[in-house]
C-alpha cells in the first residue's frame, strides 16, 4: 500500500498520539475503584434486610452504592448523598437530592433501585430532641432541651488600684535595651 494514499502515515500508527499521552476514559464509572468498593468481608448479595426495609415518601434517605448490583445504580455524583424519598415502587423509589451547579442549587430527582439506599440518621437526634422535649412538657419533670448559640460572658467589674490612673511619662532605656 502507498504511504501516500493513507495520508503520509502507515499502518494504524498515529503521529498525534503516544501510548504515554493516552487520555483516560470519562465512562459513567469512571475513577470509581475505590468509592464503590465494599467493606472487608462485606462482598457478595446485599443481605435480606435490605430488602424488607420500609419507605415512605418524606423519608430522609442516604445513597450509598451497592456495587454487587448493577442495575437501578445511580451517578457516582450522588454516591453518599442524603435525599428526601418523592417516589416509592416495587423495586426502586425516587430520591430528591440538592445538586449545586455553579451558582445555583437544582433539585434533582432521580430513581434508585433499594440496594442502593439506606434510611438516614440525619435527624435522629432531632427527633430525640422532641421526644424528650414533648416528654418533659407532659410530666413536668426534667428539663427541656434547646440548642443556644454561646452565649456572652457574665458582666464584671474591675478595681483599680489606689495608684492614679493617667498617662506614664515615656522613658527610653526602659523600652529599648541597649
């Protein structure tokens, strides 16, 4: 074959690229070796309580991703993000998840298979705060609990001593030691 007719080069070779300049791939997985990895001695089926969990819509739920289940797996982006449950089906249900871009904050909402989701603590000790709030507002016994943000200190006085108060005479030697 003529180098002339493929355009100066042979074969498949390129001129513009060397195997040390390769690009990586910006595949929907991509770079995600170490973020989807299961636990030690975690690997294999996700267990049977996965499954048997309950969700409602209004629930607060984390995506953590299961990567021994590909399907109904969402965007490595939403990997440990914590949403808000708008769907529920048979297999899967749809999370509302805040997604910043530039300078604005979308909701997104995307469907997630049940693998992939776990119930979140972020209110837990909400709730516990109005357990024992609603608690101690029926049986008056106890105290209630408030978040405050730190408060000032205590006012004080202080004392002068009984040597007048004015303005010192500056002397030379005592503030640089020659």
């Amino acid at each position: 074959i003529n180098a002339e007719y493929m355009g100066g080069r042979v074969g498949n070779t390129c001129s513009c690229v060397d195997k040390s300049e390769m690009v990586h791939s910006f595949g929907y997985r991509a770079r995600t070796r170490g973020l989807f990895k299961r636990d030690f001695r975690r690997h294999g089926r996700a267990p049977l309580s996965t499954y048997l969990a309950v969700y409602k819509k209004g629930d607060y739920v984390d995506v953590k991703v299961d990567s021994s289940t590909h399907r109904g797996m969402p965007h490595k982006y939403y990997h440990g993000r914590t949403g808000i449950v708008w769907n529920v089906t048979q297999r899967a249900i749809g999370v509302e998840i805040a997604k910043r871009v530039r300078t604005r904050v979308i909701r997104k909402r995307i469907s997630v298979r049940i693998e992939h989701v776990r119930k979140s603590q972020c209110q837990a000790e909400f709730k516990a705060r109005v357990a024992h709030n609603e608690k101690v507002k029926k049986t008056g016994v106890g105290r209630r609990i408030k978040r405050l943000p730190t408060q000032p200190l205590k006012a004080g006085t202080c004392k002068a001593n009984a040597t007048t108060i004015g303005p010192k005479k500056f002397i030379f030697s005592e503030v640089y030691d020659y």
